[in-house]
C-alpha cells in the first residue's frame, strides 16, 4: 500500500517558499544568494542534509563526501537538499 504523494501546498517546504509574503521573500532571497534558481526547489521537499564536519575531529573527515552523495541522492530523487552545520560545541 503506497502513500498518496503531496502536492506541492501540502509540503511543509511551501510555507518557507510557496507562500507570498515577507518571510517566504527572505527565504527565497537568501537562497537566490546561495546561486539557486527558483526551479530547483519551488514544489519540492526541502531536505536538510545536518552535518558533523570538521578538520578538528579526525573521527569525522568522511562527513564531508558521504553529504554530497546524500545531497545528489536526494537531488535525484526530484527533492532539494541544503547542507547544514551542526555546531558542535564539545569539539573545540
């Protein structure tokens, strides 16, 4: 049995970009800003890629590559994925 796929108003992700008003003009700005084009991300899941790397912790340096396979896993699946850091206090 097969879940009935969201339209594009159902996506939590319309809230940060679907809708026309001054917090969704800031999020489609700032990522604008990042080089993306409308068409990459408009009626698409955004998924959060949330990352542990750094060159402080050695344990970690694989991090790095294993996001951009996720990020064109998720590319490929006709979502959006952005990188994210999360900050790691304990490393430093």
């Amino acid at each position: 049995m097969s879940k009935k796929r969201k339209t594009p108003e159902e996506l939590r992700s319309h809230r940060w970009y679907g809708v026309n008003d001054l917090r969704s003009f800031g999020h489609r700005s700032h990522t604008a800003q990042m080089g993306y084009d409308r068409e990459e991300y408009a009626g698409k899941p955004v998924i959060a890629i949330l990352n542990t790397w750094s060159e402080i912790n050695p344990c970690h340096t694989h991090f790095k590559e294993r996001v951009e396979e996720v990020k064109r896993g998720i590319w490929g699946g006709e979502c959006f994925g952005m990188r994210g850091r999360e900050d790691r206090g304990g490393e430093l």
